[in-house]
C-alpha cells in the first residue's frame, strides 16, 4: 500500500469513526425524541423548536461523514453542533476533569475537534464522491 493509499484510508477510518460514533447519539433522538433540548434553548431565549436541527447534526451530518459525500460541509455542520452542545449543556464542565481524571468534556471535544479534521482533509479517495468535490 502507497502512501496516498494510506492516507485515504486513514481518512476513511476517521471518518467512520466520528461519524459512525456520532450517529449513536442521533438515533437516540429518533427514537426517542429530543429530551430536554428545547428547555436548554429557551432557557437561553432561543426558540425551542431549534433542538429539531439535532437532527440535522447528528444524524444527517454523520451519515453524509461516513458516505463520503459533502464530508467537508458534513463535519462543519457537526461542529456547530458540538459547540452548542457544549454551550447548552457543557459549558460548566470546560474547566473540569472528571472523577477518572480525564477532561470533563472530552467526548465532545473529540467530536468536535474530529469533525473540524474531516473538514480540513475532506473524504479521501474511499468514499463515495471519491473526494473529488469541494465539499468533499
């Protein structure tokens, strides 16, 4: 295996990763709605039908990330995701370890900070838009 062929298929499994990862969370929501999001956003004098777009993020995004296709504008639009992710429900935590010693938020910085590599390195040759797009 080249080294080209390397990096596509590191990119491959990057992308698997995070949004494969992340589609977890978004089929929750499907099947079980929302939970408290729209609270979180009025709360902060947002409207609360925003939360809907969790499903855009979480689920859209992730399968658009893993396919390959838009991959770029795919984990751009995960990434503001896991920044009002961690604006409504993490924001305390950002200073925090947890009990096991680790960063308070580091799943939701690996999501995000794995999101914001896909948008920089796009998908790769293995994938569906075989990277040939801007977006992809």
């Amino acid at each position: 295996m080249n080294r080209a062929q390397q990096d596509d298929v590191g990119k491959l499994l990057v992308r698997w990763t995070v949004g494969g990862m992340m589609l977890f969370h978004g089929l929750h929501k499907v099947f079980h709605g929302v939970g408290k999001i729209p609270v979180w956003l009025a709360e902060r004098g947002l409207p609360g039908w925003f939360a809907y777009g969790v499903y855009v993020g979480e689920v859209v995004a992730p399968l658009l990330i893993c396919a390959g296709l838009r991959s770029r504008a795919a984990a751009l639009v995960l990434a503001f995701n896991m920044l009002v992710a961690i604006w409504l429900v993490h924001g305390q935590d950002v200073l925090r370890r947890s009990v096991s010693g680790g960063w308070a938020i580091e799943l939701q910085m690996f999501y995000l900070l794995g999101a914001l590599a896909v948008a920089l390195f796009g998908s790769g040759r293995y994938s569906l838009s075989r990277g040939r797009g801007r977006w992809d």
